[in-house]
C-alpha cells in the first residue's frame, strides 16, 4: 500500500488525488475482505487467516490518508504510517481487539481500520509538529 501511495506522490498527484485513491482502496478491499471472510475463517480454520491480507490493505490506507507530502515529507509519512500502523495492528489497542470479535469478515476488517485510524492520528500529530521544525524541505 505504502508503495502505491508512494508512486501516486512522485506521479505528482496533490494529497486530495492521493486521500482519494486510499479511501477507494480502503472501500474496495474492505469490500472484498467482508464478502470473503467466512469463506476464508472456514477455508483456514482461523478468526483472521493470515493468507488474507485485505484486511491490512484496507488498514495501511487508512493510515496514509491525508499525510503530509510536500517536497521530502511523504517519505517520512510512508515510513511512519507503515511502522506506526503495523505496530498497533499487533498490539491490537481497544477497540480493535475487541472489533476482531465482529462475526465474519467484520472482525477480519474492523481491527486493521481501527489500527489505521490510530497510525493516521499519530502520524498527523506527530508529523506536522514535528516536520515544520526540522528544515529540509
């Protein structure tokens, strides 16, 4: 997901164009993860199969929405909200661990969306305190 955001900020797209395509992302895989989750849960014997990564894709562009991108900023963005994002994905921080109960492919879902949510909020607070006052872009 990071190296898609990435590709769409060297293209020249402007961060709405960028916000945009990770909320589509997010819909569709989220989509696709709901309408195939059960058969997933029942296909590999597991609550969040881990061969089924549409739930992180749905997560990691979630935290990339709206992060900064002017001049270098976006590679401190893409590294930032993939870290921060997988970090909380395995911590699982409430309410997340709680969404994992959701029945099929919700609980798949909803966990990595709320682990994106957070990595987006601390990315945003984080980068734009911290990126105006160091001085290289």
């Amino acid at each position: 997901m990071v190296g898609l955001w990435g590709v769409l900020v060297v293209s020249g797209a402007d961060i709405w164009t960028c916000g945009f395509v990770m909320v589509a992302v997010a819909v569709g895989a989220g989509v696709l993860n709901v309408a195939l989750g059960p058969w997933a849960v029942n296909y590999f014997g597991r609550k969040d199969p881990r061969p089924v990564v549409l739930d992180e894709v749905a997560g990691q562009a979630v935290a990339l929405i709206g992060l900064p991108i002017a001049g270098g900023a976006w590679i401190f963005s893409a590294g930032s909200a993939f870290l921060i994002g997988r970090a909380l994905d395995i911590i699982k921080p409430p309410p997340a661990r709680q969404a994992e109960k959701l029945p099929h492919g919700w609980g798949i879902l909803t966990d990595d969306l709320v682990s994106g949510l957070y990595a987006n909020l601390v990315c945003q607070l984080l980068l734009r305190i911290l990126l105006p006052l160091v001085d290289i872009f």
